[in-house]
C-alpha cells in the first residue's frame, strides 16, 4: 500500500442524491492554546514569501459514513491559514499525538479542510492528468487530477446574505446542508471548468468514489469524484491549450487510456503522480471494477 495516502471509504459511484451532510461546531478541529501562536507565525512566515496567500474559509471534513448506500459526511469550518498551521506545520506529528491522547483522534487538532479532485472520461475513453505549476503551494511539478475545494462562502448566495461577510459570523444552524451537498458536487464542476476549460454543459454529474487521506499533508482528506465528459480527448486538448481561468496553475496536459489504468501504477509516470491524485485512481480503479462484478453477475443471470 502506498504510504503516502490512506483510503477512508469506497463508494461504488454513489450520485448526490445518496449524500448527506451534518454539519456543526463540534466537527470544528479542537483548539490547542500552547499551538495557536505558531500558526499566526507559520501564517506570517508564509505571506512574507508569498503576500498573494489568502486566508479563505473552507469545510473541515471530520468523519464520514456508509450505510444502506447512503453516505454521511459530518463537516465542520476551518480556514487556509490554520491549515497551513497545522497540517503543514514542523510539529504535525505532534499534533496528531496529542489528538490522540486527548480525544482518541489523531486528526483533533488539524485543520484538514476538505479538498475535492476528479477522474475526469473523455467520450472516447481517456482520462485527464494535469501536470501544476511549480507557482502553486502544494504538489508543484506534479501530475493531478482536476480539483480544489469547496467553497463555504458561495453559502452565502443561497442565505441571501452579504456576500462580504465572513462565514464564520454566520450560526452554523443557519447553513442548509443539502446546500452542503450541492456546493461539494458543484465545487468540482467548477474546478474541472476553470483548470481545463471544458464547458459545465459538457459534464455529467459527478459519481462520489470515496474519500482519501493525504499523509504526506498529515492526513488532510479529499472527496474524489468519477465524471464523463461528452467531449472527445482531441476536443479536450484544444480546449485546454486555448486556457481557461485558471490556467496558470498547470503547464501541460495527459491523457491516459482507460486500458492503461490499472496498470498506472507500473508506469515510469506514476512518481510524478501527486499523492490525493493517486488515490484517485485507486478509486477509480476499484469503482471500475465493481462495474466489471455486476456486469458479469447481470450476463450470468441472463444465461441462467
């Protein structure tokens, strides 16, 4: 098993209308006085090299759930600059040793906001890598796949509140959490629109295919996704080399025949693979292989 990620769960696809989200302060991570100092530090230490650092808020992703093929993600808040702080900070071992020791939770004091990312199908059977810029703050020079983060602030548009207000001013009571839902399902859309240019009209709704920790970010979980493409991979590249709004947080593009994906992890391109992405297609692998399972068990039944 590969150590730098760890799976939480496996989903077989499951659409948006099986996902629910409880949402609430006690999904917050857990303040520890003696470590609030040195995450303003690491904070300011991190804006000195890069002053375009912006301290957004973000869904802080606790635990999760699987039963009768409805999944549960239980969320919280947090922000970029505590995880910065935290996931990222010299000391996270000891954070995760005092999480453990104070709460059972190794990931107690960790920010771990939830990150979302997606295997992206071309109609002709491809799926999309692309290389992040050595301009970007995590995984840079690395192969991944489309991905980013939910965004608590778009909350706002539905509350019918300001939408310069900060989201933690809001009670948490207040947030609809279908709304939740729709946000992390959307976030990827948007994500997949903004890094490769391919048009929303043009993608299905996204499969969840589980949840994974990135151990080299000290467990920092993302929500990874499955989703088809109507276009084909030569419709892809050149909407991709034309660019879209974010355009400059990659440099290049990989198509990868799903033939060849299960034995990606063969492959010379497999180092350069990002840690979430390569769970991703850990995933993906085994979303696709649960296919397999039920179209053999539906052509023995038709036989039988």
């Amino acid at each position: 098993m590969d150590p730098d990620i760890c799976l939480w769960f496996t989903s077989p696809g499951t659409p948006k209308s099986s996902v629910r989200v409880v949402l609430g302060v006690h999904h917050n991570r857990k303040v520890l006085d003696s470590h609030e100092k040195n995450i303003e530090l690491i904070w300011a230490r991190r804006r000195e090299k890069n002053p375009r650092l912006f301290n957004g808020s973000k869904f802080r992703l606790h635990s999760s759930d699987v039963q009768n093929g409805t999944v549960t993600l239980n969320m919280g808040l947090t922000c970029y600059k505590d995880y910065l702080g935290t996931n990222w900070a010299p000391d996270a071992k000891t954070l995760h040793h005092l999480g453990k020791r104070d709460f059972d939770n190794s990931q107690a004091y960790l920010s771990d906001p939830a990150g979302v990312g997606a295997m992206v199908q071309t109609s002709d059977g491809y799926v999309i890598f692309i290389r992040r810029s050595d301009k970007v703050g995590e995984a840079p020079g690395l192969w991944d796949v489309p991905g980013g983060h939910p965004e608590p602030q778009e909350l706002l548009i539905l509350l019918g509140k300001d939408k310069n207000l900060e989201i933690h001013d809001i009670p948490m009571d207040e947030f609809p959490h279908d709304a939740v839902v729709e946000e992390i399902y959307d976030s990827i859309i948007r994500e997949i629109r903004d890094e490769v240019n391919i048009p929303v009209e043009s993608l299905s709704e996204p499969l969840l295919l589980g949840v994974a920790g990135n151990n080299t970010s000290a467990g920092r979980p993302s929500i990874e996704f499955y989703v088809k493409c109507s276009l084909s991979s030569n419709e892809v590249k050149a909407l991709y080399s034309a660019g879209g709004p974010e355009a400059e947080e990659s440099t290049s593009m990989a198509l990868v025949h799903l033939k060849d994906i299960n034995e990606l992890d063969k492959s010379a391109m497999w180092k350069e693979i990002a840690p979430h992405a390569r769970a991703c297609v850990r995933l993906f692998q085994s979303y696709r292989k649960t296919l397999r399972k039920k179209t053999n068990n539906h052509s023995l039944n038709q036989v039988q």
